[in-house]
C-alpha cells in the first residue's frame, strides 16, 4: 500500500505539495494535481491503509452525459474522491459510462445482482431517466448525484444549490444591480429547478423584482446563449447569474462579440468553479463545488446505506469566489 511520500517520490515533488494537491488546494496547479491525483490512484493510495487481500465489497459507477477523464472535467475530481475514499475502505469499483441517447436494456437491479455488485453511485442521470424510475424502488444501496429518490435505500449527494445561487444574488445586490437575469440549464434537471428556486429566494431576500423577461432555460453548455444574452441585454439585465461555468463561458464569449464591457456595463456569475473560471476574460465570479469531497460523501453515504442506514440527501455548503467579472452597477 502507498503512501504520500511514494507519490512524492514518483513525480518528484515534496511531500507538502502532494498533501495539498490531495486535499484539492488551489495553491498547486491544475496539472500538477492531476498527476497527483492519478498517481494516488495508481499506486492503490488510501488515507488509512487496511491490510485485506480482495475488496470487501463491489461499487458500479455508472456516469452519463459527464467529462471525468481530464481535470477540467466536472466529474474528474468526483470520481477521483470517490474512488480515493473507497480504497480507503477497500472497495471495488468499476466505472461504467452511459452515453446520453444510449437506452438502457437490462433492470438496474438486475444488472448489479448479475455482476455481484453490492453498491451503485450514479452521476449525470436526466431527472426521468430509465434508471431513475427503476430507483424508485430498488433494494441495492445506491447513491444518485443531485437527484433526489424516495427510498430508503437511495441517497442523494450534491451542493446546496439554493444556497450557492442565494450567494450569488445577495454578492451583485450588494454592489448595487437591480435587475439581475437567470441564465439557467435544461428545465428538466432538478439541478436547473433547485437553482431557479435559489435564484427567487435569493431575489425575495433582497427586495428584488424576478422578471420573466430575465430568466431563461437552456442547457449547461456554452453553445447555445447567444439569443438569451441579448434578450437580457434589450432588457436592461445589469448582472446574470448563470447556472454552470459553462454556460457563463458562452455569455462571456457573446458579451465579448457585442462589446458589452465585464464587469463595466454587465457582471456576470458561475457556479462550479472549474477550471475554465480561473482562466476565463475576465475571471469568473463563481460558486465553487468541493467536488473531491462530493466523491468522497458519496462514498461515505454508501457504506451508511450498506450498513442498514436510511439517508435522504448529504448537501455540501458551496462557496462564494469573487473574481474580476462581477462589480458595483455602472
């Protein structure tokens, strides 16, 4: 079993660069917590060694309509604190990627008592996707990210979404802006709903008007927010707050092409802080997710169901980072 002076040694760093990179500090690079990350996984590095010689038990990690191969993926740094924290606890795991217009042939729980699995942990799923419905009521320990299952067999991990948009709303009301847009994702997504839910409290927590003519659904990429952007800009939108660093990428980028000066004439803020916020023009104004500790709760949260404890949702505090695209209203 590894330790962290093995990966220090491995890549030639010090052992304190390691340790943060491990702990997902922003005070080492992107690159080089990647290197770490994958060489922790590749040594069989687990925070407290346990001495077993097979895995106690076998999780499935079934991930669709998700990056998690590359650090700037949203599902990089989940899988990597799942996976660490399932070594921990000498866990088998076995991921399995669904693409998004891929049907699903065989029964959730089928599937798993075929191939001896004793856990899933299920990410990027639609909120009526097949397996979500099959879900409902499951006998296999399983933990979904962002979508809630009533089961009590089924939990559900994530980021307190109402809380992260409230923060960002409550952030531009106090540099003044009064009429604040919602770009968010698909309005099938619970995640998309919960936001626009934290995006009305935050709005009512500051007295602010919630316009019809400054919200907008569209999807989480950064593709398809040109006709969105200059709707809120006819409209007099004075900050946008946008459900994914993505979509946030795209609004820059047509801000940009209308010489629409961030955060002189418009701010504009993420949420997810990857790691196109740091590097975006200007830097992006977000809401960080702790994503190696979301993979490491949904781990934790598993091996509570496996032990006969019912769990509804485990919700993460997110944090507001102020960066340089959000400022006082012209």
């Amino acid at each position: 079993m590894s330790t962290v002076k093995d990966i220090a040694d491995r890549l030639g760093l010090s052992v304190s660069t390691v340790q943060k990179a491990l702990s997902g500090s922003d005070s080492v690079s992107a690159e080089v917590r990647q290197s770490v990350l994958d060489t922790a996984l590749k040594l069989g590095y687990s925070p407290r060694q346990r001495k077993k010689s097979g895995p106690s038990s076998r999780i499935c990690v079934f991930i669709e309509n998700m990056g998690f191969e590359k650090i700037e993926h949203f599902g990089y740094e989940i899988i990597v604190g799942f996976r660490l924290a399932a070594a921990e606890r000498n866990y088998g795991v076995d991921i399995v990627p669904i693409s998004m217009d891929q049907k699903i042939e065989h029964v959730y729980e089928e599937y798993m008592n075929k191939n001896g699995y004793d856990g899933g942990f299920l990410l990027g799923f639609f909120l009526h996707s097949d397996f979500h419905c099959q879900l409902k009521n499951t006998m296999i320990p399983t933990v979904v990210l962002d979508n809630l299952i009533l089961n009590p067999c089924v939990a559900c991990v994530g980021i307190d979404n109402y809380q992260g948009i409230t923060m960002a709303v409550e952030h531009l009301s106090s540099l003044g802006h009064c009429s604040i847009a919602l770009m968010n994702g698909e309005s099938n997504s619970r995640v998309s709903l919960e936001r626009y839910q934290g995006f009305k409290v935050g709005m009512n927590k500051c007295n602010l008007p919630i316009r019809k003519d400054l919200v907008a659904f569209g999807d989480f990429t950064s593709e398809n927010t040109g006709p969105y952007v200059n709707q809120f800009v006819e409209n007099g939108a004075t900050a946008i707050v946008c459900a994914s660093d993505y979509i946030a990428a795209g609004v820059l980028n047509e801000l940009s092409r209308l010489d629409i000066r961030v955060p002189h004439d418009i701010s504009v803020t993420g949420f997810d802080d990857i790691q196109i916020a740091r590097y975006s023009t200007p830097p992006l104004t977000t809401i960080r997710q702790d994503r190696l500790s979301i993979g490491k709760s949904a781990c934790l949260a598993l091996e509570q169901i496996m032990e006969g404890m019912a769990i509804s949702r485990l919700l993460l505090t997110p944090e507001l980072i102020v960066r340089k695209s959000t400022g006082p209203v012209r």
